[in-house]
C-alpha cells in the first residue's frame, strides 16, 4: 500500500510530461528579483578592486546567462 503510494508520486514528479513554460517564466522572474535587489551593491564603477570588480562582472554575466536560459 505504502509502497505503491510512493510509486505514484515518484512517478507522478519524475516522469510527469508538460509545458516548461511556467518553469521558464519564474526562472526570469528570478533574475529580475534578484536584479532589483542585488543590482546596486553589484555595480561596476562603484569599487574597482579586484575582488568586488570580479564578483560583479560575475554576478551580471551568470545572471543574464539565467535570464536568456
């Protein structure tokens, strides 16, 4: 009984079929939450030493490679 309770919710969030698309969306709703609140601090010209320089350069790459997927 129990056994074949979790069969079917294994296969029911493994093997379940569908659009992508709602995934797609909150994936850029992500990025752009995260760009609102994070953007400030990340800003390029503000501290140009190297750790702060690479960190935002890294936050802004990786971040617009999520948002385009």
């Amino acid at each position: 009984m129990v056994g074949s309770m979790w069969r079917k919710c294994v296969d029911f969030m493994l093997y379940q079929e569908g659009s992508t698309r709602p995934a797609a969306l909150m994936r850029i709703g992500l990025v752009l939450l995260v760009w609102t609140r994070y953007a400030d601090d990340f800003l390029l010209f503000r501290n140009l030493e190297t750790y702060y320089l690479l960190h935002g350069v890294g936050f802004y790459v990786f971040t617009t490679l999520l948002f385009f997927g």
